[in-house]
C-alpha cells in the first residue's frame, strides 16, 4: 500500500522503497533524455538508489504536444491517453526534430490512478534495463498527472499481433522470437535483482517495441516487491488483467514469482497463435485462450492447426514445437512447476540457436479457428480490478472487480 503525504511520497515495504524527498517538486533532471542511456553504463541491469527523473513542467508537456493535439494520440490504456511528443523543438513544426517521447497523461483524479503513477514512478524511476522501458521524467502540477517515456517507435506486441489494417504488418517468427527473449530477459532482471520485483501485469500491450523490434516492459502501476526470504509469497488485492493472471493469484491472493512466469506462458501462446488471451467475440469455450488451446500444444500435428494464420506456415516446426511446450510449463498450475524466468530466457535462446529452416506453407483447412478473424475491438483490456472507475464506465470490456482477497 503507498501512503500519500503532501508533496512527497512514502511507501511500506511492499514497493521498492520510500523515494522520500528524492522526489521533490524541485527536483531536476539534467538531460531532456531523462535518465540519459542508463542501460548503456549497465548493460546487465541495474536498480539505481533514488528515481533519476526529470520534471516536466505542464506547458513544457503542452508545448511537446502541440497541446495534446488529438493527432498525437499514439493509444489509451487504463491510465488515459498516450501522446506522441517531441522535446527540444527548435525547429518550426513542420519539420519537428529534438528528442522524441510518449506521454501518459492521466484522465481522471482517481485514487487509483494516482497510486499507479506513484508506483511507476517509485519502480520505474529506479529502473534501468535494456528490457525495461524507461521513464523519463513526469509532471505533478495541479491537477495533471502525467508520465514521461522514452517513445517506442513500434508501439505494443499487441497492435502487432492482433492490429487490423495496412499499418501493422504481421510479425514473422524470428521477430517474435526475438520479443520473447527481450521480454523474458526483461522479467528475469526483475525477478533476479536484489530487491526482488514481481511486475504483476504482463500482457501484449505492456511489451513495447523500439525500431529494431526490442522488446521492453512497460507499466509498472501494479508492480510488488517480491516476498521476503522466510515467505514463498506475499499476499495482496488480486489486480491485473483476465486471462494473463495467473490461477493460484486470482483464487488466494497469493501472488509469487511465478505468478509473473504464467502470464509469460499466455504470451507466449498468443504470439504462437495470434488469438488473444481473452476473447469474449469467440464462441462459448474459447473465451479464455489458454483452457482453449492448452490441449493443442501438447502434440506437433494439433500446434500446427492453431499456428498463426498471419505466419502463412513460414515458421520452423521444432522451435514452434518446443515454444509451445515452454509455455506449457509456464502455464503449470502449481507455481513451483513453473521454470523460473532465467531457465525461460535459456530455453529461449536455445530455440533461437538452432538454426531451423522455416517450414514450407501447407493447406491449413482443419484449422479449428475459422472465426480468428471475426471482428475485436484493438483494445481489449479486462483487469480483474479496474485501474480507473472512468475507464470502467466508458470500456464495456473491463469486468467488475473481484473481492479483496
Ligand atoms: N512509451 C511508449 N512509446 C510508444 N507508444 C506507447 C508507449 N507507451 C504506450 N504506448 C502506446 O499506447 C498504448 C496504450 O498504452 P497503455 O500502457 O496506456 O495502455 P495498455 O497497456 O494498452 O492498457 P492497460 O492500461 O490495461 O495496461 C500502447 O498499446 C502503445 O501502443
Ligand atoms: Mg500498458
């Protein structure tokens, strides 16, 4: 639980730590790069001692967004909407160079979006990975609250592998290889660093992708320090989104390590199959992808009949094969028969190592999914807790909350 003072925040032991007065409204950042390329000193990771964030003032933000122009709307989560910007325009806005950024500003004053940019701000100021994607700084002014990143040029895994339309090209395997290594490398940095961190909320949209398609997590608002070393989990109010979180969480509670490592196992099956993690379009059995499709990946000739349509069968059968039977494991539904993070990551790379040539296309006619293609709304969130009471009212696909466990 994060305690709100005045100015300043404070938090339990539950999230990273007290930012304290590192986080003062004074505070400044020196670079419009914000936390300049952290990664690049520490190319394995590193959690820094205090946020290095820059504040933004609200007509700075305004100014970057030819104020909050709606054609620099990139796309809107539970958060608000998301704004493409451009720092340090020196030029006339034809021509708009400077550092490019995306921005979150939140829509409403709502308790729970305030504690979401407070722990974005705690985790992720803190942060720095190259699979991690970083904040830059934020704004505190008024009544604006508003998050300031690096722009990722591809947007999310989710436009790419459920997007509609010209604008996206569906990702062939070797890219989506290489996402899953990104993200899973991601997720490992943060289960393995010292103070443990369980990220909570690992889903298509919160993978992020630069212009060479390397994947970074975004979204830290549900992040949770992870158990101390007498306890095998800590217990908390079950948030997150249906059909990525994990069943041992969304019964008890009970959130783990491994509850992060199931939801990577859902990633995993939606990037083998194109289909969406929680589809109320499809018919009665199929809505929730995994106790849909888990039966298929146990047997090569059943894989192929749920392969990806968009892969036009260009995809190595083995390494398919043995990605699905990862996400298997990911998927146990005992937490502790789950791989940990670092032995996904391994596996991963071994797939990627072995040189397969893809698979020549077949005639695909038993494909059990002869409605893939039916309309779904591109944005298609359901969090077992919805992070904004507003969002809720507007997006019929948010459920009701569950019970505080
Ligand atoms: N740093 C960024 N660079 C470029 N695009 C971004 C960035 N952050 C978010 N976006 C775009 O904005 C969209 C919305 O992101 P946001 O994180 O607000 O919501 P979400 O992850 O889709 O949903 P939820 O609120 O349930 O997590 C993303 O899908 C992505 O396309
Ligand atoms: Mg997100």
């Amino acid at each position: 639980m994060i305690i709100i003072t005045t100015g300043v925040s404070q938090t339990t032991s539950n999230t990273i730590s007290s930012v304290g007065s590192s986080l003062s409204r004074n505070s400044h950042f020196s670079a419009a790069s914000g936390g300049g390329s952290c990664y690049e000193a520490f190319p394995n990771g590193q959690i820094l001692p205090t946020p290095n964030l820059r504040i933004f003032t609200f007509p700075e933000l305004k100014n970057a967004t030819k104020n909050f122009r709606i054609d620099t709307v990139v796309g809107e989560g539970g958060f608000g909407k998301v704004f493409k910007g451009w720092l340090d325009e020196k030029t006339p806005s034809k021509s708009r160079s400077g550092s490019v950024i995306a921005i979150k500003r939140l829509s409403s004053e709502s308790l729970q979006g305030f504690q979401e940019w407070q722990s974005e701000v705690n985790f992720l100021g803190r942060l720095c990975h190259p699979n991690l994607v970083r904040l830059v700084g934020y704004c505190w002014e008024e009544n604006e609250l508003l998050l300031v990143y690096e722009f990722m040029q591809k947007g999310s895994l989710e436009n790419h592998l459920f997007g509609r339309g010209a604008v996206v090209q569906p990702l062939p395997w070797n890219i989506r290889l290489k996402i899953a290594i990104g993200a899973a490398r991601g997720l490992a940095f943060l289960h393995t660093s010292d103070k443990q961190v369980i990220y909570r909320d690992f889903k298509a949209s919160n993978i992020l992708l630069d212009g060479s398609y390397n994947a970074k997590i975004s979204d830290f608002g549900l992040a949770k320090l992870g158990p101390s070393a007498s306890q095998s989990h800590v217990t908390t109010r079950v948030m997150g989104t249906n059909g990525y979180a994990a069943p041992e969480y969304v019964a008890t509670g009970h959130l783990y390590v491994k509850s992060d490592v199931y939801g990577f196992g859902v990633v995993l099956v939606e990037m083998l199959t194109g289909l969406r993690a929680l589809d109320t379009n499809r018919p009665p059995g199929q809505h929730n992808l995994v106790e849909w499709i888990k039966p298929y990946l146990y047997y090569r000739r059943k894989l192929r009949s749920i392969m990806d349509s968009h892969l036009e069968g260009r995809y190595p059968a083995k390494a398919a094969f043995q990605t699905a039977q990862l996400a298997l494991k990911c998927l146990e539904s005992e937490p502790k028969s789950r791989p940990s993070m670092k032995e996904v990551l391994e596996t991963l790379l071994h797939i990627e190592s072995s040189k397969e040539k893809p698979r020549e296309p077949r005639n695909r006619s038993t494909n059990p999914r002869a409605h893939r293609h039916s309309q779904q709304p591109l944005h298609h969130r359901s969090p077992l807790h919805p992070k904004l009471d507003s969002y809720r009212a507007n997006h019929s696909s948010y459920l009701q909350g569950r019970p505080t466990a």
